[in-house]
C-alpha cells in the first residue's frame, strides 16, 4: 500500500483508489480521494478537475484517470450522503423526543416534499385525522389569496363592500380585508363566546357568523392586534356572499376550498359547522398529519403540487408578509425568526384582557387596560431595533400555521422542509417552537 493510501486508511475513497493496479494510476487515485477527504473536512466541496487537452500517447492513461476521478467523486458523494442522512436523523430524534417529553403525539418530517421521519405515540398515526385547533386558520388565509387570483375581491377593499351591515359604523365601515386577516381590524375576538361550540351554547349564539359581524370594535382599524375566531367568520361570511353574486357555484368558502385546493392535493379536512351551518375554519377542523403536510409543501412550493400551479407563487408569498401591528403574523399565518417566541405566547395576555373587557364593571376595565399596557410594553421590548437593513432583518426563516395543545405546520424553506407537530389538546404548555426548531435544525449548543 502507498504511503498516501495509508493516510486514507480504510475509507471508501481509499478502498477504490487502491483497486488500480497500476502504481501511477493508484498514486493518482489516492492523491484525488486524499484531497477530496481534506476538502470535506474543512467543510469544502469536492474539486472537480477539468480535463485538458492530452497527447494520443496518453489518452488510454488520461480516461482511465478520468474513470478514477469519478469513481473517487462517487465514492465522496455517497458518504456525504450518508453522512446526511445519519445528522438528519438523528436531529429529527432529539426534537421528536422533546416533543414527547411535551405531550407530543405525532410528529412528521418530509424534506423536499419527501417523508424521512414519523414518530407516534402509542395510539396514534401519522395517517390518523388529528385536531388542528386554531391551526385551521391558515386555511383561510389561502381561500383569500385563491378569491383574490379568480378576481372575486381585493385585499384592500372594505369589507364594508360586501357585509352591508358595517356600513353605518364609522370604524366598521373603514376596515379593509387585509386588516381582517392580519386580525388588525379592531374587531373584538370573541374568543370566550364562539372559539368552541360548548362556549357558543353557553353565550346562546347559534350563528357565530352574525355574532361576528355584530361584534363590538376593540380599537380603531390597523391600531391593534386581537387574536380571536371573530374575524374568520366574517370573512367566511364575505366570500360565501361574493360567490353567491358572482354565480360561483360554491355554497361557502369550504365549498370552495374544495374545488380550488382540497381536491387537487388530494385531502378532505373533516370541518365542524355551527348550528346554522357556518363551516368553523377558525378551529373546527381536523386532518391527519400526512395530509397536513402535503398541504404545507403545496405553500412551501409556491403554490405548485404535482408540477401544477394551483395559486400563482406572488400571492403564496403574501400569506408570509406582515402588514399589521404584529409584526410575527402575517395573512392567517405566524411568522418564524431565529428569536421568535410561541404564537401563544404572543397573545395569551391580550387575550386574557380581551376576555376582561367583556365583562361588566369598571375594575375589569381598569385590569384589562393594565394588563393591555403591559403586554403592549412587552412587545415593545421584544421587537427589533429598526436598521439599515431592516427588510433583510426582518425576513422570517419560516412561518407556521398554529393551534392550541401546540398543533404545528411548520414551512421552513430555506431548509426544503415541511414539518408536522401534533400534541394533547389539553397538553404541556412547556412546549416551544424555539427549543424543538433548535433541535430539529441542529442549532443547539
């Protein structure tokens, strides 16, 4: 054995090279895979040696040369290959064993549109339709965007246009779409009267649409940010009125999801309807995790599935731009930064004033407005200084769709990755997206 073929040792670089008998071939061989092992060390990528021009005398000596730098190249590809696929692995390991530890139920990992990883506990499947919670919302926002390419509306439009009954309201009646679906309407949310149908029964609400619609007006339009049911029915409320004028053929915005994007991926959400039939897409749905997933690729994919577009790629690409005052929400969707905390986290205390405001007397006023204050000067902490580059700061590394018990679609695409979390509706509130994207992108100290 050369001297350079026992620096390789036994690596598969060095097992080919040193299958040439010829001893200027084998030396050459082995200085190839030597320097194709040392690039790969230092984190570089394999040289490519270009060919030149060789005398006939050589020609036999220069292709089987040639044949010895791809074999070496081949041989380099497959262990970095390998070598991948093991980290992979064994990162998908770690965040599925924090998520366990977290009352995780199933979690799937496909990279580039291809599963690699499932983890389920004990009475669950990957293929087992699953609660999405709030994480219904994003569907949404998607029936907005495919609305606005057939030319049924505008973002910008006053919703007034449509739902008539906003008109008289001097901050109803300016409220655009967009800031309805960036929840920066000032609609109050009505989260403890209509988030569920046991609280509707109890608030004797039978049609949370009109419920929605008669909702108060928390703030004026664009000021504040408030998480809540309220604006998704609406919405639904407004599009199923805009396909019944243009003779769509669509009873209601489910029924349109269904023709537009459903069918075509293949997947049929099982959808909770209020007591008159209002499809709840604010956190009525359930969908198994594969189905979930494929939906994801399909908006990690610029809104392409089976090499068909299904919603031009611009308009994918609004669902992730932030418009309103929360700058970690975009159209239905949250938005993921490398210091971003959980969507929970984000507006558990507006919330909780939300639902103080809904009560009668002047201390709950006094401790929702507290509480508001505070929340607002917490985000003030927590949002960047503006800088020079503040676009290129402010770029999500992804964005998610997210409901309660920590259902999560994560869309990394920088990383070629979709993401399924499922977890116990009433489960850990420990959980967060920061700590288990950590461990799934190998970012952990």
């Amino acid at each position: 054995m050369s001297a350079i073929g026992v620096g390789l040792g036994r690596s598969p670089f060095a097992m080919r090279a040193l299958q040439f008998t010829n001893p200027t071939l084998r030396t050459l061989a082995c200085a190839l895979a030597l320097g194709t092992l040392l690039g790969c060390a230092r984190g570089g990528e394999p040289t490519v040696v270009a060919a030149s021009a060789t005398p006939p005398s050589a020609q036999s000596n220069a292709h089987a040369v040639g044949n010895a730098v791809g074999e070496v190249h081949k041989a380099a590809n497959e262990q970095s290959s390998t070598e991948l696929r093991a980290s992979l692995l064994e990162r998908c390991r770690t965040a599925a064993a924090y998520s366990r530890e977290h009352d995780g139920e199933v979690m799937l990992v496909l990279v580039h549109g291809r599963p690699v990883f499932e983890d389920a506990a004990a009475g669950f499947s990957a293929r087992t339709p699953h609660v999405l919670a709030s994480g219904s919302k994003s569907f949404v926002g998607v029936a907005a965007m495919c609305a606005v390419e057939d030319g049924f509306l505008s973002l910008d439009e006053r919703v007034s246009a449509t739902i008539t009954e906003w008109q008289s309201d001097p901050r109803k009646s300016k409220v655009t779409i967009r800031q309805l679906l960036s929840l920066a309407s000032g609609l109050e949310g009505l989260s403890a009267k209509i988030d569920s149908a046991a609280s509707a029964r109890e608030a004797g609400i039978t049609d949370r649409a009109q419920a929605s619609i008669d909702a108060r007006m928390l703030a004026a339009p664009g000021e504040r940010f408030i998480y809540g049911p309220s604006s998704f029915y609406v919405f639904g409320e407004l599009l199923k009125r805009k396909l019944q004028a243009a003779n769509a053929g669509d009873a209601d915005i489910l029924a349109y999801l269904d023709r537009r994007i459903f069918t075509p991926l293949e997947i049929q959400p099982q959808v909770q309807r209020d007591g008159v039939g209002n499809p709840n897409l604010a956190g009525g749905c359930r969908l198994a995790a594969t189905d979930w997933a494929r939906f994801g690729e399909f908006i990690r994919n610029g809104g392409v599935s089976k090499g068909v577009s299904l919603l031009s790629a611009d308009l994918v690409a609004q669902l992730s731009q932030a418009t309103g005052p929360n700058q970690r929400y975009g159209l239905t969707w949250w938005l993921l930064s490398d210091d971003s905390t959980d969507a929970e986290d984000d507006v558990a205390g507006t919330m909780a004033a939300d639902r103080l405001e809904n009560r009668d007397g002047p201390i709950a006023r006094r401790l929702a407005a507290r509480l508001r204050e505070r929340e607002e000067a917490r985000a003030a902490r927590s949002s960047p200084a503006p800088t020079d580059n503040a676009a290129k700061d402010s770029a999500p590394v992804g964005f998610m769709a997210a409901g309660k018990g920590k259902q999560r679609l994560y869309v990394l695409p920088e990383e070629g990755m979709t993401v399924v979390r499922f977890g116990a509706l009433n489960g850990s509130r420990d959980f967060h997206d920061s700590e288990f994207l950590k461990r799934l992108l190998g970012q952990t100290e």
